[in-house]
C-alpha cells in the first residue's frame, strides 16, 4: 500500500493509526445511523504537513475527513465513502493572546472551553458557546459555524473569525482575513470555508475575536401555562429593546422528562418555561431581568423567580442544562435535531412539532433557544425498530417542511452533513444547490474534501404539511 | 484459529454484554474529557469510553473482528468509572466494562486470569523488583501485597511459582477483632466491613476506624465469615466469584441488627453499594442500601464540628486525592474534605486534577504499567503546586499508589501519604489529644 508508506513518511509512523480499533473508533460521530470506517487515521503536526497529506489524497484519489472530536449530529465527520480521517490533537496550541488588537490566534484542535477559560482569565471573552464546549474543538467549531445559548445576543462562530489559514484540495495555502475590523479586499473567501463542513479545504490557524468580559450576569425564570403565552413573551422582550444573554425553552414533554429524573418540583400545570440570563453592567442587567420578569408575567406567567445568587441562579439552570440528559434516558435512540424559525414564529413552530409527533406516532419532545428561534426536536425512538425509524424520519421532514414554511431553516447550528443533505435543497432552492455545486467543482475537482457531505446522490421529494 | 477464536468472542459478547446498556449510549462525546485514558494518550479515541462502547457493540454485531487491538482496547481501561457522572444518558459504563471482561475471559483460550497471574508473576514482581532495587522496603511490601491481594482474590495461588507462595506466608494474617471500648450507652449500631487488604496490610486503620466511631458514641459490631468484596474479581470478568463472595458478605451481616454497614475502602465500598445490581435479590439490595463510607459517618456523627471547635495553630498543608470509586460511584467527595479541613493543625489545600485517577485503579498499575505511571507523573505535578506535608486518601490502592509517586520523585522528606482515618485519627489524638 504505497499511499500509506507515503503517510506515514509525511507524519512519521507514529501518527498514522490503521489497527482494526482505531478504524472502528474513528467511524461514527454523535450521529444515530451513521457507521464507516476509514483507511487510515493520521496526526499532522503542521499546516505544511497537511499541505502534503492533501496533495496525497489528490493523487490517490484518497477522501479525506477533517475531524474534531466527533460530536458532530449530523454526520459531518463520517468517513462514509472511507479515505483518511485527519485529526487535531497534535494541533492543539493556543499561539498567541494579542491583547492590543483583542484576539487570539489557535491551532484547530484546541477544545473550545479551553480556549474560554484561558481567556476570561485574562479579563476577555470569546462568547460562542456550543453545548459540546467541554470536548467540541475550534476547528470543528469554525467548520460548522457552531451556535450555542449566547447566539441571540452575541451572535456565533463566523461573527468571531478574523482570519483563518486553510489548505486547499490542490494543495496550496491561503491566509484568508486579518486582525482587521475592516477588511474588503476582495472576495470574503474567510466566510466562504467558515461552515464549509470541510468540503473546500482544511483549515490549519484561527484568529478570533475577543470582547471585554461581562462584569455581571443575572438569571431568571418564568413558567406559563400556554405555550403562545410564552412565544408572546420571547416576542415582547425583543420589542421591548432588550437582547438577552441568553432566552432558553422547554415544553411540557421535557419538563416532564427532567421532574421525573430529577424531582426539581417544576409546577405541574407549566405547558413552558423560559430561562432568562443577561450580563452587562449591573444596573442594566438588573433592569432589564425585573422587565423581563414583568413581561412574562403580564403575559400570564404562573410562577417566576429571579436568582438572589449564583447558587440560586444555578438552581433556576438545573432544569435546563438537564433537558437532553433527562430526555435521553427514555428510550434507546436519541436523535436532537435544530430546526429554526425567526423568533416570532417560536410558538407556531412547538404547535406544528407536536401535532407532527402525534400524527406519526413518535415522541418527540422541544427544547432550544427561544430568543433566536433555534430550536432542538428531539425523537426518543429505537433504531433497531425499522418501522418506527421509518415514521422518525418521516416526522423530520415534516418537521424541516414546516420550519421552512415559517421561513426557517432545516439547520441552525448543527450543520447539513451527510443526514440532512437530502433536505438542503428545500432550503436554498435549486439555483442554491447549482451554485454551490460549481464552487466545490471549481475548488475540489476531484471531490477530496469530505465527499458525500452537504451534497445528495438525490434530494427527498417534499412533504406536504396540512395544517389544522 | 483465528476465525473461530472471531466467532467464539463475538458469540461471547451476544451471550453477556448486554445490548439495552449498549444502546444507552448516544456518542455524545460528554465522557471524553472526563477519561484519564483518553487525554493520557493524546485523545485516542480507542481508549475512551465512547470508543470502548462503539467496540462492545461491534464486537457484538460482527462489524469489527476480535484482535489484540480491540482487546488492548479494553484492557488500557482503568475502570475509575469518571465517565458515568459525566454521561449525559446515564449510561451504565462500570457494568458494561465488567460484562465485557466476562466475555473476553469466557471466550479466551487461555484465560484471563491466567494471563493476570502470569503478568503479576513475571511483568510485576520480578521486572519491578529489578527496577526497584534500591528503594525502601515499602515499594517491595506494596507488590507482595498487591500480589497476595490478587492471589487470594483469584484464588490462582497454585499458578505461582513456589518463591512468591513462600512470600504469600509471610504476610500478616488477618486476626479476629477485639471488641475494645464499646460505649455503654450507644447512639447508633454499626457493622465493620473490614476489607482484605484493610484488614491485612493496614490493620492498625481498621483499629482506628474502630476506636474513632466508638469515640464518638458508636457501637461497632464486626461480623464474622466475612469475605473480600468481589471487586477485583469482578473487574477481571470473574463475575461468578464475585457473585460468591457477594453472598458469603451477605450472609455474613444478616444477622445483626444495626444502621449501616460502614468500610474505608473506596474500591470495596463502590462495589459492595453493587452488590444490590449484581445479585438482583432482596438481600443484596437492603445490604447495599446500608453501606456507607467511614467519612460520610464520621460526618453525620459530628466529628467536623467538634474538630473546629479545636483551634490550634496551622502546622502544615494537606491535600486529598479522591478515591475514583468513592467520588464516581459512590457520588461522596465533600465530607473527606470536610473533615480535613475542619482537621485541627492543619490547612486544607485542593490541588489540581484530584478526582482525575492516579492510576493505581487496582492491579492496572501492575497490568498497565506505562500508563499507570503517566497518570501518576502527572498526578505528582498537581501535588507539586500544592507541596503538601499529607496527601490523604480514602481508598488502600490509591494510598499505595501516592506512596510511590512520593518515592519516586524524593519527596520523602517532605511529605506522606496517609488514609484519611489515620489521619483524622493522628490529628486529633495527637495535635489536640482528644475531642
């Protein structure tokens, strides 16, 4: 097998993993369904020694798989056609902290929360949060434009990129950006490969943007017993000039989920909850949490509190952070999608998820991030069960059909992948697909970069939703 | 060969791993940051809990033949269980890895307790004992022991080669308890699980932990036919002896009437609050439902605040590795610090990583020795930029285990490595000379 002498030889042999484990550890991600093993699993140390590893992949005809750590819910790091999976974890150093300029330069296997706590402790802040902070990397994250609780407020992963270094299919290097607030020389190429999933290129260095940190934060929760109550109340904070740090939701179903796992003594007649959190300078944080805190219950709230402390404030989260932890211990299989709708369209949206589920007989149950109408349907099914499988998936489409019909999305943070490239096209049309298609033809040729992700062999015929 | 050996494992795997705990994992990847192996070997997914899971089951469903990669796989485990606080769907890991030890063991030729005992026998004591020529005494006590622990547990005795029989009489033998003094009018009845190691290697914190809870008004019964806990049996994938031992321990305190079963061993402890999910019995769940931890009691019985009221001056740091079983399994770390930081004398100081596995985990440090020794490098960094003059445990394997490090990085005379009994038991009789 000459191209792995070859890989070995760029990256020393060490570094290039092929025992019958390693292949298996390195063939799923955290998406239900999706198995296959690579040939091989490599370890660069530097940009230029995957400049080499690409240009090996093109004379090989080799795929090769960027991967983080694997969190990764729509089977964007797969290795669904084989080829090389290409790993960070001898690219892990944060390089430089420029405190003038107020960013940070990384290499792209540095584990987001890492990343976080080195530079809070220096008094900044880099604000996209993913749920997966603890294990997810930055470079996954910037390959996925990766969200998180803070996007109403602070936006997510793109709005943080200054400058990348990417190696392209054919080999080459760019340097794309700059520490620079204003940069308009030419096309925005740096936007173009942020969430590019790893089908145009890898990129090898990050710069991003830092803001001062926040000098307070304060938490509140409210409960309503409609739903379209509290859509009215994510819909009048925003009216009311107000952008939260964060504006989380849940639904009956999942809180009904987290009493039973944890017997917080969540109110029994909620239909939603609405968690609360700004940050800022005290005297604002507080105003805007009592007006927030007011709104919802002149929506009708039954039960609001606000968080005298932290420990109060983590009290008031418990519920929250347990939703997906108490959700998954239901059933076998746990499928978290993140269908989006403008912010306004919230309730209409949790309205069309439920009669969805109930009319395929699924469980599926909402939690997500109400100030920016990201919101997460999660399926509690068994994927050993075809026939149920078969009534998940026809739920999900629904489910994609109707975000999009509220002028949503089928994917806020999560990504298209491999799972959800059927669906892309109901999303950017045809002329969407044709033009993306000519951009990865111009820049992959041979189609090395991740094949088979955000691209389908065929696009699923749309499902008609009838409302009512 | 090696295709029957292929069908043979994975029809072990169908026949004893169990599928519904398989399936409770979603791959997440929540656990990874919480595995020493994982970041020890430079995030090998290979050694992580999601990648020894994604094993299990294709082992299970035929997708990855058995070879010495997937067996190392699961061996490079430690078993410290940091995974399951950290697993968002409460996956079951413990229990997964000790079915898939079965099954490996039931299906291989030459069986893993045999291979154990030969790694102990040649790996462990002879290679060590070349390597460690020169040091103390205790480094050598601490394999013989480690031995006996595993000869007995096994009860491979007759695989050794006859020097290490000879060494296996010269250690202590375990000695009935002496009801000493009992208080006349008890607040609470306890029963004394004493453990084989505690009760051999370290009998002087067995007396203690007697003395300290009759101090504080408890009246501590130690019944008789009691057994070693099953643990390392268990983790070898020998279930049937530790379901044996289980119900010899259950026998043995049926009989008396009393509030908890307490033990000072982190590892016995996890296992035996178990025994109520490997017997599936009535009896081993109300045993189970009884245990507690020596820290835990010694905290409900008021030991911290009677410390605190001694207010002497600071003479040292002391610092607390968590036992993994004790803080993972068992979900108890604040009262072993509780009570060292109400200690009079001393200032309490957490050093970094202390729930992170200092790789004793058992025999692991004699089965893995290059990655036993990782951890514990970096675990002796942590305590670096503590410096220490106690670093307290909870659990025999890791308290051998902080001994060594202490050894091999000539810090003998500045520190010690205690069970958090003696230590308690040292500071209060000692500093304060009595509560």
């Amino acid at each position: 097998m000459e191209w792995l002498q070859e890989l070995q030889g760029i990256v020393g042999e060490p570094n290039v993993k092929t025992s019958r484990a390693q292949l298996a550890a390195y063939s799923y991600d955290a998406t239900a369904g999706f198995q296959s093993a690579p040939d091989a699993v490599v370890s660069p140390a530097s940009t230029e020694e995957i400049a080499e590893i690409m240009k090996l992949c093109g004379r090989f005809k080799k795929p090769l798989v960027p991967r983080g750590s694997g969190t990764n819910l729509a089977a964007g790091t797969v290795p669904t056609q084989g080829g090389i999976v290409l790993l960070f974890n001898r690219m892990n150093k944060i390089l430089e902290l420029d405190m003038a300029n107020l960013c940070v330069t990384v290499q792209p296997g540095v584990i987001t929360a890492d990343l976080a706590t080195f530079v809070e402790s220096n008094g900044l802040f880099y604000p996209p949060d993913p749920s997966s902070m603890k294990i997810s990397t930055i470079g996954g994250n910037v390959s996925e434009n990766s969200g998180g609780l803070r996007g109403l407020k602070y936006g997510v992963t793109k709005d943080y990129v200054m400058a990348l270094t990417a190696v392209l299919p054919n080999g080459q290097t760019i340097q794309t950006g700059g520490k620079l607030a204003k940069d308009v020389a030419g096309y925005d190429l740096k936007s173009l490969l942020v969430g590019a999933e790893g089908t145009l290129g890898v990129v090898t260095e990050i710069t991003l943007k830092l803001i001062p940190l926040p000098r307070t934060q304060k938490t509140g929760i409210a409960y309503f017993t409609s739903l379209e109550a509290a859509g009215a109340t994510v819909s009048e904070i925003i009216a009311a000039k107000i952008i939260p740090a964060t504006l989380e939701f849940m639904d009956r179903g999942t809180m009904d989920a987290v009493e039973q796992f944890m017997n917080l003594g969540l109110p029994e007649d909620a239909e939603a909850m609405l968690l609360m959190e700004q940050d800022g300078d005290e005297d604002a944080v507080e105003r805007d949490v009592n007006q927030m805190i007011a709104l919802a219950r002149a929506n009708g709230a039954t039960l609001t509190a606000v968080a005298r402390s932290t420990e109060e404030a983590q009290r008031l989260k418990a519920g929250r952070r347990a939703a997906l932890s108490a959700l998954s211990r239901k059933r076998p299989t746990t499928i978290l999608e993140d269908a989006t709708v403008p912010r306004s369209e919230l309730a209409k949206m949790v309205r069309a998820i439920e009669q969805i589920a109930k009319r395929n007989q699924v469980e599926i149950h909402t939690f997500g991030h109400a100030g920016d109408g990201n919101l997460h349907p999660t399926c509690l099914t068994d994927s050993r069960d075809l026939e149920e499988m078969a009534r998940v998936e026809q739920a999900f489409a629904e489910i994609f059909e109707a975000a999009i019909d509220l002028g949503g999305t089928i994917t806020g943070e999560h990504g298209v992948g491999e799972m959800k490239s059927p669906y892309l096209e109901w999303k950017i049309g045809p002329q969407g697909i044709e033009l993306m298609k000519v951009l990865k033809q111009a820049i992959d040729p041979d189609n090395i970069c991740n094949p088979g992700k955000l691209f389908a062999k065929s696009t699923k015929p749309r499902v008609v939703l009838h409302y009512g | 060969m090696a295709n029957l050996l292929e069908e043979r494992m994975q029809q072990s795997f169908i026949n004893h791993v169990d599928e519904n705990l398989l399936m409770d994992c979603m791959r997440c990847g929540f656990c990874l940051p919480a595995c020493p192996t994982y970041l020890i070997t430079d995030q090998d997914e290979v050694h992580s809990p999601r990648g020894r899971i994604a094993l299990m089951k294709a082992v299970r469903d035929g997708e990855v033949k058995w070879d010495g990669s997937v067996e190392e796989a699961f061996d490079v485990c430690l078993g410290c269980r940091a995974c399951e606080p950290a697993c968002p769907a409460g996956v079951q890991y413990g229990t997964l890895l000790e079915e898939t030890r079965y099954a490996v063991q039931q299906a291989k030729p030459i069986g893993l307790s045999e291979k154990l005992t030969r790694k102990v026998a040649f790996d462990g004591l002879f290679a060590n004992q070349q390597i460690m020529q020169g040091t103390v005494k205790l480094i050598q006590f601490y394999q013989t022991t480690g031995i006996q622990k595993v000869a007995r547990k096994i009860g491979f005795m007759e695989l050794f080669p006859k020097t290490l029989r000879d060494m296996e009489k010269v250690l202590p033998k375990i000695t009935s308890k002496k009801q000493s003094s009992s208080p006349s009018n008890p607040k609470i009845k306890v029963a004394f699980f004493t453990g084989c190691l505690m009760d051999t290697m370290f009998q002087q914190t067995n007396q203690r932990t007697i003395e300290l809870l009759e101090s504080l008004g408890a009246e501590v019964v130690v019944p008789k036919g009691q057994a070693c806990c099953g643990a390392l049996h268990g983790h070898s994938g020998e279930i049937p002896k530790a379901k044996r031992n289980a119900l010899q321990n259950i026998e043995a305190f049926q009989h008396t009437d009393y509030s908890y079963i307490v033990q000072n061993a982190g590892g016995c402890g996890a296992f035996l609050s178990e025994y109520g999910k490997l017997l599936a019995t009535d009896e081993a769940k109300r045993f189970s439902e009884k245990l507690i931890d020596i820290s835990s009691l010694l905290v409900q019985l008021g030991l911290t605040d009677k410390m605190a009221r001694h207010q002497v001056p600071v003479e040292g740091i002391v610092t607390y590795q968590d036992s993994c079983h004790l803080r993972n399994v068992n979900k108890v770390w604040l009262e072993p610090r509780a009570l060292l930081q109400a200690s009079p004398g001393w200032e309490f100081k957490e050093m970094p990583n202390a729930s992170g596995c200092c790789g004793s985990a058992g025999i692991y440090n004699i089965l893995q020795p290059e990655i036993a020794s990782q951890l514990l490098e970096q675990k002796m960094k942590g305590v670096r930029t503590v410096r220490p003059a106690r670093i307290v445990t909870t659990n025999p394997g890791c308290l051998l285990q902080m001994k060594v490090g202490i050894e091999r990085e000539g810090l003998t005379d500045e520190m010690e490595a205690v069970h958090i009994v003696d230590f308690v038991y040292e500071s209060i009789f000692q500093t304060t000379k009595g509560v």
